[in-house]
C-alpha cells in the first residue's frame, strides 16, 4: 500500500482523534510527560503546568543548530504550557479553576505530593467530579515501597528485568533508552483513555494507578509467572530463548541480526546456506531440536556470514523470506528510507526559531492524521491565553504575577 493510499480519506481540519480532549499535565522528567506527549501527539489540548522559573529539561546534548535539549523536545512538544506555583494557596486554587475546564490530569510527583498541595485527585474531583486523573509513579500509590522515589534504571532493577539483561557472561546492565519510563508512559496513556471511556459510558471520573515497575514487569514476557513458579531464567545476551538460530552475527562490514523459528524457514535457510542437506537432518528438524543444538546452529550460520558483506546477506537471507535485519546506529537509522517514509523524522519549528528533525508519533490513522504540530514550548508561553480562557481576569492575572504565583 500506498501512503496516499492509506491517507485517502484522511481529513485535515483536526489535530487527531482527542481533538475534542483537555489534559492538565502537572509532571516531571519523563515518564509523566512520555503520557501526556502521546496524547497531546494524538491530538489533545494538552496543557503542561511548570513551577514559575523552570526552564524545562536541561538535559544535554542539545539538538544540532538550536539551543534546545533533545529531551525538552521529545516529550513536551505539541503542547501548551502555564506556569502556576501549587505550592501556594493562590496558585492551588488558579489550578483547580483550570482543572473544572478539564477532562484529565497526568500528575507524576511521589504519592502524597500533590494533596499535600491542596491538588490531589479528592481536591480535583470537588471541582470536577468526572475527571480522570492519572498518577505515574515508581512504586504506585499503595504497596510497602509506595513511598520510596523511583527512577527508571532503579524499576528494572527491582523488577528482575536488569538481571537478565546484557551479555551472557557480564554484569546485569539497564537499558540504553528510558524503557520504563517510556513504559509507563504507555500505560498511562492507554489507562487514562480506557477510564475517559469509561467517564463517557457512565459519567464517572477516577483516580488512575500506573507504576514504572508495574509496566515494565507487565512487559516481561511472563517471566514474572516464570520466577515464581521456579523456573532458572538465564541471561541470553542476543540470543532468544525459545528458538535457534536467532542471534546477532558478524559480517565483513557488521552486524546483522537473524531470527528464524518455523521449521520451514530452517529449510529455507539452509538452502541460502548452501547446505540443503541439513534442513533434512534430523538433528535440526524441529524448533526444539535446533535449540537443544543451539552451539551447532549459531556456527553454521556466524561462519557463513563472517566474510560476507552486509549487503550480500541481507539481499540472500531476504530473498529467502526469513526476518533479518542489519544492526544500525541512530544516526543510520535518520537516514533509511523506510524510516523517513514512515514519517519517524519530521522537521519543526522551535521556540528559538530554529528548526530540528523530531521524532515522529508511532500511530498512524488514516481518517485524523497526527504529527509533530510544533515543538516543546517556554514552561510559562501560554500563561496567560490559557487562564483567560477558564475565566481569570486580567486583574487577577496582575495579582497572581505580583504575588510570585504565575510566571
């Protein structure tokens, strides 16, 4: 198919399929935010609540040409943003207005942190008695470490994930990427649309639950059932426990990455090999019988990519219909075709007035399209538009700013 095939009757006056949908996203860091940018991506009017003077994620690198953090500008774009001491009594009370012209809050601050402030999901529901409030946190709202702060690297170590990642032979290792909080995020999002259905049916609103450790054991496969029915879990590096041959193997010029486990493919394999015979012998006929001679299976094929070059086994592995892949950087990844077909680099305008190649949203639909609309904006750029719009005054506005409240 197409892309203007896909997009044929796509229409152009919508921001997405939440168009209709206001979040308040009080959070930090990333996995709060990682929520909110999928729903502000997927077309919601998403309004990011900063403390006056924030500055937004400082983290470095900076974005090539601009003086923008990568971080800034992968999860805050596509949103609006106030900036509102909830610390204050005053700056409580101006959220809360904003929060009666709402369907959703994201908050992700340690439990208890919000209400404390006067923001809580009790404090919100008297003004809002439906609203859906998500809260992202590392050990959830309940539970005996609820109240320990939680990091991502700190989920995957807890959750037996970092056990078992990394090389055969080395130390548990995290992951390269944010997994659980991008994780999390995922929930998040996803739970908070299935309790604003749920508001839609029934007109009731809800406090929503969502943990980096939850989301990153929900994710692992089953190895939860695993540890605790007995099973010895080992550390597979690049290979795959359950099939052979499925591993990462040096070229001339690389790495590729293979991955077989229907029995035809083995026989198809073979033949590209040059070993027909082998797809006929009966110590490889079957997916079990090649994971019991995993050793054997993993040569056969390293020997036969090693002084080849990618290209060659790409093109002869392809050929063939089995999964295989070459290992790319990043950066080889910014400029394959099929990346940028799929509209996973999009170039957008920054507040600094520069312009930086973002990454994408993951979903396409075919009916409301969603994009990269703008880039992360100032934690305080909207303040004003946006309490005028819930019926804040000009003079109050005057007051809150005087009084150190609104930036």
């Amino acid at each position: 198919m197409k892309k203007e095939e896909f997009y044929k009757d796509a229409r152009h006056d919508l921001p997405g399929p939440l168009a209709s949908v206001r979040v308040v996203d009080a959070t930090t860091a990333w996995a709060g935010p990682m929520a909110a940018c999928l729903l502000a991506d997927y077309g919601a009017d998403v309004i990011r609540v900063a403390m006056p003077g924030d500055e937004g994620l400082p983290w470095k690198p900076l974005i090539s040409g601009t003086s923008r953090s990568f971080g800034e500008e992968t999860v805050n774009r596509n949103k609006r943003s106030v900036a509102i001491d909830l610390r204050e009594p005053a700056g409580a009370e101006t959220f809360l207005t904003l929060v009666a012209s709402a369907d959703m809050v994201i908050e992700n601050f340690k439990p208890g942190t919000l209400a404390g402030w006067g923001v809580g999901y009790d404090d919100c529901q008297k003004v809002k008695p439906d609203i859906v409030y998500l809260s992202v946190s590392g050990w959830g709202q309940f539970g005996p470490e609820s109240q320990r702060p939680g990091y991502d690297p700190g989920a995957l170590a807890h959750s037996g994930w970092m056990a078992l990642n990394g090389s055969k032979d080395g130390p548990p290792t995290k992951a390269p990427t944010f997994l659980a909080d991008d994780l999390a995020g995922l929930h998040g999002a996803l739970a908070a649309l299935a309790a604003l259905r749920h508001r839609d049916a029934t007109g009731e609103g809800q406090h929503v639950d969502v943990s980096l450790l939850d989301s990153i054991i929900y994710q692992s496969n089953g190895y939860l059932t695993l540890g605790a029915t007995g099973d010895a879990l080992e550390r597979w590096g690049s290979e795959v426990r359950v099939c052979a041959p499925t591993n990462c193997y040096q070229c001339a010029d690389g790495h590729v990455f293979l991955a077989l486990i229907l029995d035809s493919h083995w026989v198809r394999l073979t033949e590209a090999l040059g070993c027909p015979e082998l797809g006929r012998d009966p110590r490889y006929l079957t997916n079990e019988d090649r994971v019991a001679h995993r050793d054997e299976v993993n040569s056969l094929v390293a020997d036969w990519c090693r002084d080849r070059p990618q290209e060659e086994v790409i093109s002869t592995i392809d050929a063939a219909g089995i999964v295989i892949s070459v290992v790319n950087t990043f950066a080889d990844a910014a400029q394959d075709p099929h990346v940028l077909d799929r509209d996973l680099l999009q170039d957008t305008e920054l507040i600094d007035g520069s312009s930086a190649p973002l990454t994408g949203p993951a979903a396409k639909f075919s009916r409301t399209p969603v994009s990269v609309r703008h880039g992360a904006p100032s934690p305080n750029q909207h303040t004003d538009e946006i309490l005028a719009e819930v019926g804040v005054t000009k003079e109050q506005l005057d007051l809150l700013r005087q009084a150190g409240i609104i930036d």
